[in-house]
C-alpha cells in the first residue's frame, strides 16, 4: 500500500474522487495506487496536476511512491 500518498491525501482532506478528477483518471486508478496494485503513469500535465493537488513537488511524489517501486 502507498500509506504516503494515502496519509497525504487523507491530510489535505481530499478524496480519491477529488484527485481522479482533478487529474482526469478514475477513482478506481487512485484506489489502484493506493493499494499498490499498479504505480502511476501519468503524462506530464497530470504530473504537474497531482503535484499542486498534493501540494508538493515531483520529487515529493515520487517518495510517496517510492515503497512501491
């Protein structure tokens, strides 16, 4: 499970929902990474939109992905 990006979501008071469509992918995608059934592959411009919905930068994001690589 990514707990960092699920206890980083959980902090800013979003939803995976919030997230998905921010992002333009499912809420299943989200819950997918959470659970660390598949990593994010994302094009730029998601990346850059889940950095500022998470508010942090791409080397932050990738830390909270980083037990699942």
């Amino acid at each position: 499970m990514s707990n960092k990006f699920f206890e980083t979501r959980k902090k800013l008071n979003l939803t995976q929902r919030d997230i998905a469509e921010t992002i333009g992918v499912t809420v299943q995608t989200i819950s997918n990474w959470e659970t660390g059934l598949y990593k994010p592959k994302l094009t730029i411009e998601q990346t850059q939109k889940l950095c500022r919905v998470m508010d942090t930068d791409i080397y932050g994001l990738k830390k909270m992905f980083e037990d699942n690589l």
